[in-house]
C-alpha cells in the first residue's frame, strides 16, 4: 500500500514579507548579479572570486573592476585567504541627469578556506585588466606523490 501524504498549500506559500525581500534583492540590490550581498559582514559586499588546484599550486582570481590596488589588502592566516578593500566613487557629474548608476562604492571582503597548506612567503599576487590574480605554492606535505608499486618477490620453494 501507498503512504499519502497529506498536501498543506500554506506550508508551500512564501510568506509576503519574503517575496518582497526576494523582489527588491532580484531587483535592485543586484540588477546584474554583480558583487552579492552576504549577511554578517557588516555591509560589505562579497567579492566574486574563483578558485582552482593546479599540481604545485591553489590559483584564485577575483574581479576587482575599478579598484586601485593601494585599496586592496590580502592576508592569509592559517589556511584562510582574506581578500579586503574599498572601491571609491569618482566625482560625478551633476550637470546631466542619470538615466543609469548601477556600479556599485564601497567597501568589500572576501574569506576563504583554502584546500590545502600553502607557502604563505611564496604566495605571488598579479593585478591585470581587472583581475587579481593569487597563485599560492602548495606546501610539499600537501602535493600529491607518486607512489611506485613493487612487484612481491616470490620464494623459491626448489
């Protein structure tokens, strides 16, 4: 025999206060996805970051459009990387009547647990087109080894 389920259509309803939530964050907290929000960092913007493990190294790149890199503060404490900084607002002209302001000022931040033991001393930060760039040394009780398989000699029983 089949088990029922008794079906409650108010446990499936969004509650009005978190479909209005939801309509001003789609909206216009983030109009293109751009820099979310997270909760508890007080009000700083999360940093878009990716992260990826090469042989010899963990490599994270984050998008920093329109940052200065005297803005920019990287810190890495145990294996937890720390991304920082502000991004500033230029003088805007008051002249013309905006049609558009979506680029987003202020500050922002970024905490990530690593996946491996880096070498702190040897991490190498690069700043291009936008993008910073990290690439940490894996320290070498965290690379991967080979390990070579030994034939079992057999005894002669003669």
């Amino acid at each position: 025999m089949a088990d029922l389920t008794r079906w409650e259509p108010m446990r499936e309803a969004m509650t009005l206060r978190d479909a209005v939530n939801r309509l001003f964050e789609e909206s216009f907290v983030r109009p293109f996805g751009a820099w979310p929000q997270t909760a508890g960092n007080g009000g700083a913007v999360a940093l878009a970051v990716d992260m990826y493990e090469t042989g010899d190294d963990v490599v994270v790149k984050a998008s920093l459009p329109g940052v200065n890199l005297e803005d920019v503060d990287i810190t890495v404490t145990g294996n937890v990387l720390e991304i920082r900084g502000e991004s500033k607002q230029e003088t805007t002209d008051t002249k013309g009547d905006y049609h558009y302001h979506e680029r987003r000022y202020g500050s922002f931040q970024r905490s990530l647990t690593l996946p491996v033991d880096i070498q702190s001393d040897q991490v190498e930060a690069t700043f291009e087109n936008g993008v910073l760039t990290l690439k940490m040394p894996k320290a070498e009780q965290a690379k991967a080894r080979q390990i070579k398989i030994q034939p079992k000699r057999t005894s002669d029983n003669s």
